[in-house]
C-alpha cells in the first residue's frame, strides 16, 4: 500500500507557500491549483508577529473555497508573538500545528 508521506502515489496535490510576511493577499486565489487537495503555509505568515495580519491571513483563508485542507505552521515572525497563545483560535479555517503530527486527507504532516 501506498505509504501516508508519498503524495504522488497517493494522487494528491499539495501546495506549499511560506514566508508571506502579511502580503498573502498578493497570492491570487485564481493561482492556487482547482485541483489541489492541501495547502500549506509553512510559517512566517505575518510581518513581525503583527496580529492584524494573522486574522486577515486567516480570513484569506476562509476565500481559498477549492481547497479542502489547509495546514499552517509557525514561523520565526509567530513565535514571539503577545497573541501565540490564541493562534490555534485565530486561524479557524486551518489546522495548525504546533510541535505535533495530524493526518490530513492521508497525508502525514507536521509542524
């Protein structure tokens, strides 16, 4: 059987963004792949810790409709954040992971 960290076999697409810094908005919805399965942030998705840009990142989130799973990480810019505490409840259209492993859609992530 196909093995959960081989997404090619398992005929998933992944995509995988870091480092927007706030500027997710830059990304077109349009360029994410209709086809794609998980969307990963893989941190550093505001600009000095800066909580405004995490909920807006979050509702960025909520508009990205074709894509059933999105996973986000911490970066270096969330770490030291006054609000790291909440980020599991900020970013409400995500699965965040934190120092912990999660399944999603067959596919074993961590973050």
């Amino acid at each position: 059987p196909p093995r959960p960290s081989d997404p090619e076999e398992l005929g998933k697409t992944i995509v995988i963004v870091s480092d927007t810094h706030g500027a997710h908005r830059q990304i077109p919805l349009e360029s994410i792949p209709d086809d794609a399965d998980i969307l990963i942030h893989a941190g550093d998705f505001t600009s000095f810790g800066r909580r405004e840009d995490a909920e807006d990142f979050n509702a960025w989130l909520g508009e990205i409709r074709h894509v059933k799973h999105k996973v986000v990480v911490n970066g270096n810019h969330e770490s030291n954040a006054e609000w790291r505490a909440e980020t599991r409840d900020i970013l409400s259209n995500a699965t965040f992971l934190k120092n912990e492993s999660a399944e999603i859609d067959g596919v074993r992530t961590f973050g």
